[in-house]
C-alpha cells in the first residue's frame, strides 16, 4: 500500500484488568477513509482512544507515518497531528463556540484549516460564534466538535459516532461535508454504527467483535450477509 | 459617622483576604485541589520578603519585584515535582499531601526564623491616612491594599476569560482527557495554575506583613479567611471572591467594634450565614 499514515499492530488493550482490544492491526493510507464498524462494547471507541493517546498501547503498536507512537500521550498525539472527535462531542461547556474552536488550533500546526474556513464549512457556526457551546442543538455541537478537530489542521481524523443521537437530516448534512474536508487531504477514520452511512462513505471497513477484527475488505466488496454475520457473530 | 468608618475599614481587609482567596479559587477552579498549605505559603512569601527587604535595604513593596517571580517559580516547581503526582479521581492525596506541607513549611520558618513576630517596614505608609472627611479617615496602606485586591482581581478576570491561557485553565477545568486531546499537556497547565496562584500568594503574604505582626504559626488561620471568602463568593467569577473577601472584612470590623473578641468570630458567622442562606455562593458557577 502506497504511503501508509497509520498502521496498528496487533493491539491490545486494558482498562485495568478487562482487555477490550485482542491483537487488533489495522492500515490507514494517506488520503484514505477507513470505517470501523462493529456492534455495542465491540472496542471501536477504544481501538480510536488508543489511536488518540487516551488509551495505553504498546510502544510498536501504533506507528504514524512510520514512527512508533504508542504509549505517546493525548496532547503529543494531538501535537503530531491526530485529532479525535470523540462520542458524545464533549465540547468544553464553559467555553463559547469560537473559544472551542480556537482551543482547538492552539498548537498552531500549519494548514488550511483556521476560523474563517470552519465558519465557511459551518456557516450556522458563524452565527452562533458566541454562544455557549451547550445551548447549541445537538447537530450544531457535532458541528463544533468536527471544526475543533479541524482547527488543529491534522494529518488524521479520527470520528466517533458523529451520527450517535441526531436527527437523519442532520446526519446527511453533516456526511455532506466529508468531500470538502477530505479534499485537503487528510485520512479519516470513521467508527459508526450506521453502517449504510459508513459504508457510503469509505473506501475500505474493518468489521469488529468483542476486541477482534473479524472482517475487513473495501466498501464495495462486502455483501451485507458477511457484513451482518461479522457484525453479530452468527 | 463612625460606623461608616468601620465599615470602610472592613471593606479595605476585605481586599487583603480576597487576596488569599483568589489563589485559593483557581487552583480548586483548575485542578480540583484544595490547597491546605495555602496559608503557609503566605506566610513563607511573607518571611521571603523580609530577608529581601534586610538583604537588599528596599522597601517591602519594592519587595513584590523578587518575591512575586521567586513564589511563580516555587509554585511551578511544587506542581511539576509534588502535586501532580498526587491529583487523580480521588480528592484525599492531594488534601494529604498539602496538608504535610503545611506542617513542613511552618516547622521549616521555625527553625530557620524561630517563633519571633515579625513585621515589615514600609516606611510610614502603615500609619499614614488620608481625610476624607469630618471623622472619615481610611489609611493610605489599606487603600493600596484594596487598590492592588482589584487590580489582581480584575487581571485574573481578563486572564481566565480574554486570553489563550485563561482557554486552556477553563478547558481543562471542564474536561481533562479532552484538553490532552486539543493538544494541552494538563500537568502544565496546572503548574502554570500553581504559579499564577502563588504569584498572587507573594502580593498577599507581603501586604500582609506590612499590615499586621506575622510568625511561623499564622498560616492556618489565613487559609481559612481566604475558604470563607471564596466560598462566600461561589466558584463563578473571581469578583465573587473580591465580593466574599469584602463581606469577611466587613463582618469582622463591625464585631470587633462590638466587641474586641469578636473579630474573627463575627467572619465565621457571616460566613456561615452567607451558607446556609446560599450554600452556592453569591456569584456560582453556571452550569451548562
């Protein structure tokens, strides 16, 4: 594969002494969008907080462009250029959206990305720029969650669950803008429970269950029978 | 007349003790932890500008200039070195460990300075005054004092909430894990805290030392002037604080009035009042 950004190498990984991820590898090449699909409690939130430095992985288990980074905590991940956007958004409550927008370019990694440029891909953002972020709906948080992700011009996305809890219409909106930030040439690594969404929307899916990849292929490749017996297990 | 008097003076210390507070705030604002050596740490500022003033001849305020960078720096060693190891879910190690600081920091003063009141000289500015009318007075150090709470206070507002550092306190006030995933090293950050905090404890520790005869043992006492105050005050805004520091000084000018005995108890009641009245205190913290 030409230019891998990101490889993973069988992963595994703990919270204390439950092990969520068993020997878990997975290649993302630049300019590539990976889906993570898999059922509830399947590791894939795990699988990207070990990505992002959340959770601890293996020194030679996580390699970015070549060079091992696992153990590298979150804000040194950030500061090679990963960013997370994490479940259930998490938006700093006590900041206004353009102060969460701004924490997000605080490291001053260079790139296309900056304020005008969110606002022009969340023009509603605009709007709302001083506003506490938690008066914001559901759909305009995902919205600033992705933008402080953006802000720090990253070399991968990774993007947990950016459908969980909105409404189909916003869902659309929201996969509407991939092609745009995709054409600045970044690689995404999406987790989703919806897999027609994930699926629509990248060029090859890793399939997990309990901790373990089960099945892997591009998008087109995949019959929704051996989609669904990964995903269940049956 | 003479009430209002007393009651400008209780306002005056009410600057001092918000001084002692504003530190207190923003640690608990930014990590979460409680300082129990707070006190201390006024007191070691207060000893560390008396031997800058009897070293160097200058005046205790000229002082600020040594003491304030020298407390930043011992603030972002503690942090860096001692207190971060300790912060995690729970509350208890940090409570513990500044707590044998406390009793570190006095026995060390002790030894070293032994149990003697001292005071700085400020050259006449403690007993100096200014008439402001028929039978109003206010003297011309408590007015600095309350000049410099202010202008502390209003810094510290202007820091948290208009630049790039005050984001990242707030931010990883909110959200540890996700601050470290925007880029932001949280055990920095809070070493950055820890010395905005004792920066301010060094402002403190010196008025203190020109207003009132200090010794190794004072410390406890003013930590829990500055609890009452940011309690008081609520965890919102850092003019809460100014606000709770003003009402302890308040109330204890007027039970001194009352009563010389009743200083630091007519504090305690007020305090314990404003908690019962409104145990978020005057200006809480708004919850998204």
């Amino acid at each position: 594969m030409p230019d891998t950004l990101l490889e993973v190498r069988s992963l595994d990984a703990f919270y204390g002494d439950f092990q969520a991820l068993f020997g878990v590898s997975l290649e993302v090449a630049a300019g590539e969008v990976v889906a993570v699909i898999g059922a509830n409690g399947a590791g894939k939130s795990t699988l990207l907080n070990s990505i992002a430095g959340l959770v601890h992985a293996r020194g030679d288990a996580i390699l970015l462009a070549g060079e091992p980074v696992g153990g590298v905590p979150a804000y040194g991940m950030a500061a090679r250029g990963v960013a997370l956007v994490p479940e259930g958004r998490r938006l700093f409550p006590s900041l206004t959206v353009e102060e969460n927008l701004l924490i997000g370019g605080q490291l001053g990694r260079p790139g296309p990305w900056n304020l005008p440029r969110v606002y022009d891909l969340f023009p509603v953002l605009a709007q709302r720029r001083h506003a506490p972020s938690p008066s914001l709906s559901g759909g305009q948080q995902q919205m600033v969650a992705i933008g402080r992700a953006l802000m720090s011009n990253p070399k991968l996305l990774l993007c947990d669950e950016i459908s969980l809890g909105l409404a189909p219409i916003v869902v659309r909106d929201i996969y509407g803008r991939l092609p745009t930030i995709l054409s600045e040439g970044l690689s995404l690594v999406i987790v989703e429970q919806d897999i027609v969404q994930a699926l629509a929307a990248a060029n090859r899916v890793y399939c997990l269950q309990e901790g373990r990849v089960v099945l892997t292929g591009t998008a087109g490749s995949l019959t929704r029978e051996a989609i669904s017996a990964a995903y269940f297990g049956v | 007349m003479e009430w209002a008097n007393i009651i400008l003076q209780g306002v005056l210390v009410g600057g001092l003790y918000a001084m002692f507070a504003a530190g207190l705030s923003l640690i608990f604002g930014v990590m979460r932890l409680v300082n129990i050596a707070h006190g201390d740490l006024i007191v070691l500022a207060a000893y560390l500008a008396l031997v800058v003033t009897e070293t160097l001849g200058i005046n205790p305020l000229a002082s600020l200039a040594f003491v304030v960078p020298a407390m930043a720096l011992i603030g972002y060693a503690l942090q860096r070195g001692l207190l971060n190891q300790t912060l995690g879910d729970d509350l208890l190690p940090p409570l513990l460990v500044t707590f044998g600081l406390s009793v570190i920091i006095q026995n060390g003063l002790l030894e070293l300075f032994t149990a003697d009141s001292r005071r700085l000289q400020a050259g006449g500015i403690e007993v100096d005054s200014i008439q402001l009318g028929t039978g109003l007075a206010v003297g011309t150090l408590p007015l600095i004092q309350f000049a410099l709470a202010v202008a502390v206070i209003a810094g510290l507002q202007w820091l948290f909430y208009r630049t790039a550092l005050g984001r990242a306190f707030r931010a990883t006030s909110d959200d540890q894990a996700m601050a470290q995933l925007v880029g932001l090293d949280n055990r920095r950050v809070f070493a950055l805290a820890m010395a905005l905090s004792l920066a301010v404890v060094a402002i403190a520790g010196v008025l203190l030392a020109i207003r009132t005869n200090f010794d190794p043992a004072i410390g406890p006492a003013r930590l829990i002037f500055g609890f009452e105050a940011v309690i008081m005050g609520g965890l919102g805004s850092m003019w809460g604080t100014l606000a709770g520091g003003v009402i302890l000084g308040v109330a204890q000018a007027i039970g001194a009035q009352i009563d010389p005995g009743w200083q630091v108890l007519a504090g305690h009641i007020a305090f314990l009042v404003v908690l019962a009245v409104r145990p978020q205190g005057l200006f809480p913290k708004v919850q998204g």
